[in-house]
C-alpha cells in the first residue's frame, strides 16, 4: 500500500503539537456542552447536536485536541462528512488549528488537513479504491465514475436492447430501484422490495445486464463506491484491519444521515481501536427517500456500548422565537433524542403566519414581504423562500420578477452539467479509461463526425458479441467493414483521437487538458453548439475548466488526471451553492439543510404539500413517514435567524387543475403566542398601506370585531393593516389561535356579539 510515509508523518503530528497552541487556547469561547464533547475521552462518542448550535467546530477542535494534546498523529484521524463543501470547511478549520511544518496548509502527503483523512463517504472511498480496486476481479485503477445521468443513459439503452418500452419502464425509476435495492444490503427491517410483479421482473433483468456492462466499463455508479470498499472489507480481512489499525480515530459528522451500507463501513473503520465519534440530530432526518436510517444514530449506544453522550442544545442562530416554534413542532415526533434548543440572544419578532388564497395570492405576499425586510434596511442576500415541492417554484418566481426582485434558484444548472464542461469530462474520462462506453457515445460525434444510430448500433453490436468496450472494437482491424459512407471516415477519425487521448492518462490534470482540446476542432466544437446566442459564453466556460484544472494540480501535485476527475464527479448540487450574491434563494426544503438566512419564507405549508401527499401515502409505515415530514417543517424553520415567515392557501392549482386545500396539521403545533401578523401596524402600514374599513373586503370590520371563519371557526380581529389587496385581519381564534388571513380570501363573516 502507498501509504503516507510514517516518518513524514510523525513529523508533521510532532510539528503541529510543538506549535505553541494550548489546551486552553483551543477551548476558548467554547459552552460547557461543546467543551465536555472535545474532551471526551476515549471510546465511542454520541454528539447530539441541535441546529446552529456549532457542532462543526466542536467536531474540528475535538481532532485539533486529538493531535496536539492527545498524541493522535494527523494521518491517524478519519473525518466523514457528507458535502465537498462541508468537507472542505472541516479541513480548513483543522488547518487553522493545526499549523503546518512550513506555514502552508497542506501535509507532505498533499491531502490538506495536514495529514488528516477529510471528506465525504464518497470521496474517501473512491481514494481507497484507486489504491485497492484491483483486488476484485475485473477492475482497474483507471475506473471512471459514472453520475446518475450516466448511469440512466446506460440503463436506457440496456431498455432498449432487452426489447422493452423505454416510455413504460423509464430508466430513472428502474436507476431508482436499482440504487435503493443496492443499499439495503443487510437491512433486516422486514421490508422487501420484490414483490413478484412482472415489471419488477424486467427491473432483475434490466439489473443484471446493468452490472456486466458496467464491468466491462471499468466503470462505477455512487452506490459502487462504497459498496465496492464494502465489499473489500468483507471478504479482504487484512486489508480492512490496515485501515483500521491506521485510523485511531473515527469521527463521522451528519450520522443521522447514514444509510445501512454507510454504517457498515464506519464499524469497520473503528472495528480496531475503537475510538467512534459521531455527531447528528435526529430531528433533522430528512433522507429515507434515498437510504438513510434514522435508527443508525437512533441504536447507537445500544450498538455501542458504555457509549458516551453530550447533547448540544444552545443555539447561536436563530432568535428564542424561532426556537420555541421548532421546539413546539418537533416534541410531537416520538423517533428522537430529547432535546430543547434555547438561546442567549434576542428574543426576536413573533413568526408570521398568513393565509392566502391561491399560488399567485401567495406568492404576492411572498415577494411584499421581501420588499417589507428590504425597507426595514434588510438586503434580498438575506432571504430564502423553501418549498416542498417543486412546482410551487414558478408561481413565486414570477412574482419575484414582477416586483424586480432578484433572486437564484438553488440546485438549477450547475458548471458540470453543461455540455461543453460534460463533452471535455467525457474526453479525459476515456484518456482515463477508454472502456468508458457512456463517454464513448457520447464524444464520438463531437464535433459531428457523420456517426449515427445506425452505426452506432452495429459498432455495439460488434463490441457486445465479442465482450469488448466501444473503443477496444475500434481498435479491431475488421470493425468497418459493415459500416459505410460518412461514418466509416469518421470512426476512423475518432479512433485516431483515442490514440492522442491515451497520451494524457499520467499526465497533470491542466496538461491533460489540454492534450484533449487540441484533439478537438474547438472553433467547429463550439459553432456547433451555437443556440444563437453566440458561443462566448462557452468558450468562457472552457476557460474556467482550464483554470480549475490549472488551480487542482496546485492543491493536489500528486492528484493527475485520475485525481480531478474524481473530484469533479463527486461535485454535488449544494456543493456550487454561493450565498454571496445579493439575490432571494428559491429552494426546496431538502435543499437547506446546513443552510442559514436572516429572512426566511416557508410556502405551501398544506396538508397535501407537508407532509406530502404521496410521500405518506407511497410509505410503509404512515405514521414513520408523517414524522420525517414534520422534521423537514423543522429543519426549514430552524434555517431562519431573525425573520419567519409561513404561508399557505385555501386553493391550489396542481397539475391539470386546482381544487380547495386545508392547512397543515404541522401549524396546529406551533405556539399560539408566539404567531403574530409579523411587525407593528406602522411598520406595515409604509410597504403595504392604511386599512380602509369603509369599501372592499375589509368593509364594516375593526379591531375587536368578532368574526367566522368557514375552517377555523370562531374569532376576534386584533389588528387590521393593508389596503386594497393586500387587506389583513389578525384574528385570535377560540379553537385554532392567532392566525393573519388576507381579507380578500378569507370569507370572514361579522358577528354580532
């Protein structure tokens, strides 16, 4: 194995510990909660720890105590955390913390972190395959990694050549299904995913063929890269016991995020010394969707016993308010661990609660609300609009636009998914492994080179008849001879630009680079990409690649090519999240998780939207997954730092038509003392004007009035505020509390006393 060498590493831990910084320096401005959790000793270590209350510092002051108080050896730590970007973070605060020999903030190694192993499961695991991999039959070092388009585009044409109907069997859903029953390995929680239904009988053999071509690829989807270390864990013994007699130290952030195949190989990481800390909250798991168990971080002191428990419940974000909200909601699950958040700041502004009419009405109220924040000296860098799902996207957006408010939707197109960034990773991935049948079929005709489906087709046919990749059966003398015209000139063509391509596989990833656009006609590339646009921009991209190729061989000198391929397939929606641009966020509530805003506005806050109509109605258990929906209420409400704000609507357009909607049963469980119409009447009387009780909807009401309501009964109006449209009752309700209703729609009928 080419591990680190032990003296270079000693060095660097004897370096970093002689470095002058004390216990008592690490552990300042730390609560007495957050202290106890970095000085737990030895063993097995349970961080319970709430929304913003600082446990990615805890985490990196807890390994800086390890290495310079403790004697742990930078290269004996192993740090897993779920996002590059969180990763990344992690790694710089250790660095920060533990300088390194020089001054500069990487390790001899060129890992970062100053030996340190820091990153998601992904990337961690990819790393120990690139060294391990030839282990298993039939792979190689040079693997490629395939990304859910990638893997879709290869289960399409496997439909497609089984004779099946691509419409009817789509390859997302089969990719899915593929994915889910991958991860399940060891699971024993009843539940089967076979139910013996001829579709699920097309899905085996859509399966089956799936994983042979992704061997003769030399290829791995996400799930592969763990399960493949899983699997040399299993069966290698030796191998698992070097890793974990290296890693001292285990320590796994966001564990309640672990799927089963993840918590397997974190006990084998810390099968050895023992040492496991991990640090998450139940009340923010939000992933069964996609594998993760809460009954990972649920069972652990009962999986480890004589565990260790800190629970961290002092939050530094978000005003008592907001906190007595989220406490309120979330004490009505029963999977969790007891906590309650509390701060030492502001008390704040009471959260908002506004009925509204339909989609457009809210979104309406949305957008003033915005522009509210901004008049009270507010930026639109401060806000955040979440959602459940994402169709509600476009009816705030538009009101976004007609008020000229800016905004970004989160996890939209991002750098990668572009096509001239996707044409030249297909390249380098061949220059790589030029078994890479999805880059094959992807580039071959980039620029156009006269290579249809036709021949596409009989060249697939060749390979698979003969057990070869796409570019091995170009190699092969007798390939074209069914192939006529055009395309016969231009496989040829491209055959000779696999040759040039094979020149990059060692080479620096920028030099690789460009070793790949000199096979390329760029100019014609580009022309042919024009949408009419022009092709600047592209062009401009590329550069950016070329910078970013150019910046990867600095971080990483040892990295090449095969190193910053893997980094780029590991990039992340959250991952290109910037929050520095002075616009509204527009995302989905799973989306802000690990998020932070000063203004934050939750939509469609219905019981058909959250919880989610067919997330509960598509679970086993019903009531499990009403549960995990009440923490994704929470997790957007504990997003906010000043400024709540909740909406929903009487009526909702949904696909093919609209129908009347009830609020979510999740706003019955917040506080009633603490919903309120937002701000004073002054404060909303300069965005949204003065009532005017004599004309409108607001005719014949004032404070004091007493009033029914046709879904929550009876009521007394405390504020009125708004003009026009934007007319609002705050009304206290005998059976259902404060709530502020838009006069317009609210159907409030007077009442004589």
């Amino acid at each position: 194995m080419d591990w680190l060498d032990l003296k270079e590493a000693t060095d660097v831990a004897d370096s970093a510990a002689g470095g002058g910084i004390t216990e008592e320096e690490l552990l300042d401005g730390l609560n007495e909660a957050q202290t106890a959790a970095v000085l737990a000793g030895n063993g097995p270590l349970l961080i319970v720890a709430g929304p913003g209350s600082g446990k990615t510092r805890v985490v990196t002051t807890r390994i800086a105590h390890l290495v310079t108080q403790r004697g742990v050896a930078p290269w004996e730590v192993l740090a897993i955390t779920f996002t590059n970007k969180a990763a990344k973070e992690m790694r710089e605060r250790v660095e920060r913390l533990i300088p390194s020999p020089d001054g500069s903030p990487e390790s001899p190694s060129g890992q970062g972190a100053n030996g340190a192993w820091i990153g998601t499961f992904h990337s961690m695991c990819a790393r120990i395959l690139r060294r391990e991999i030839d282990i298993l039959d039939g792979y190689t070092r040079d693997f490629s990694i395939h990304d859910t388009g990638d893997r879709n585009t290869l289960i399409k044409s496997i439909v497609k050549e089984l004779g099946f109907d691509a419409k009817q069997f789509r390859p997302p859903v089969i990719g899915g299904w593929i994915s889910a029953r991958k991860n399940r390995r060891g699971r024993d929680d009843g539940f089967e995913l076979s139910d013996g239904s001829m579709e699920e009988d097309v899905y085996i053999a859509v399966e089956k063929k799936y994983r042979e071509r992704m061997r003769v690829q030399n290829a791995l989807d996400f799930d592969d890269l763990l399960l493949k270390v899983l699997d040399i864990f299993d069966e290698h013994h030796g191998v698992r016991d070097a890793y974990a007699r290296r890693f001292r130290q285990v320590l796994v952030d966001e564990y309640q995020d672990t799927n089963r195949v993840q918590y397997l190989l974190v006990k084998h990481f810390a099968s050895f010394h023992g040492n496991l800390t991990v640090c998450g909250d139940p009340d923010q798991s939000i992933y069964a969707w996609r594998g993760a168990d809460i009954r990972n971080i649920l069972d652990f002191e009962h999986d480890y016993p004589g565990a260790q428990s800190v629970r961290l419940e002092q939050n530094y974000r978000s005003t008592a308010r907001i906190l007595e909200a989220a406490n309120a909601v979330i004490s009505n699950n029963t999977a969790r661990k007891e906590k309650d958040l509390f701060t030492e700041g502001d008390e704040g502004d009471r959260v908002t609660v506004i009925e509204c009419g339909d989609e457009n009405d809210e979104a309406r109220e949305i957008a003033a609300q915005v522009r509210s924040h901004v008049t009270r000296g507010g930026q639109y860098g401060d806000c955040a609009v979440l959602y459940r799902a994402g169709f509600l996207q476009r009816a705030i957006e538009t009101a976004l636009r007609y008020d000229s408010v800016p905004y970004q939707v989160v996890a939209g197109l991002e750098f990668y998914q572009r096509k001239e960034i996707k044409d030249l990773v297909a390249l380098l991935r061949l220059a790589l492994n030029p078994a890479d049948d999805i880059a094959f079929v992807r580039v071959v005709n980039t620029p156009s080179r006269g290579v249809g489906d036709t021949s596409l087709a009989r060249l697939a046919f060749f390979a698979q008849d003969r057990g070869l990749s796409l570019s091995a059966a170009l190699g092969e003398s007798d390939v074209l001879n069914d192939i006529r015209g055009r395309a016969k000139k231009g496989l040829a063509e491209f055959a000779g630009v696999l040759e040039e391509l094979a020149m990059a596989r060692e080479l620096d990833a920028s030099v690789a680079l460009d070793v790949v656009l000199e096979s390329l006609d760029v100019d014609r590339w580009l022309a042919e990409m024009d949408d009419g646009s022009g092709t600047q921009d592209r062009a401009a991209n590329v550069e950016e690649l070329r910078a970013f190729a150019a910046d990867y061989d600095k971080r990483q000198p040892e990295g090449k090519l095969r190193g910053m391929l893997e980094e780029v397939a590991l990039v992340s929606d959250t991952d290109a999240y910037e929050g520095d641009e002075d616009r509204v966020k527009l995302m989905t509530l799973h989306a802000c998780k690990g998020l932070e805003f000063p203004f934050v506005a939750i939509a469609g806050v219905e019981d058909e939207l959250l919880p989610h109509e067919r997330a509960v109605d598509e679970a086993v258990d019903p009531d499990v997954a009403i549960e995990e929906e009440r923490r994704l209420f929470y997790v957007g409400i504990t997003r906010a730092k000043e400024t709540l704000l909740i909406t929903y609507t009487t009526y909702r357009s949904f696909f093919g038509g609209g129908r009347p909607v009830l609020p979510s049963r999740y706003l019955r469980e917040l506080p009633d003392p603490d919903i309120d119409g937002g701000g004073g009447a002054e404060e909303e009387e300069e965005v949204l004007g003065s009532f005017d009780g004599s004309a409108g909807a607001g005719a014949g009401l004032e404070v004091g009035t007493h009033v029914m309501h046709p879904h929550f009964g009876r009521g007394q109006i405390e504020q009125l505020t708004g003009a026009g449209i934007n007319a609002r009752a705050t009304v206290n309700f005998v059976r259902e509390g404060r709530k502020q209703l838009l006069l317009q729609y609210a159907s409030l009928e007077r009442l004589e006393r």
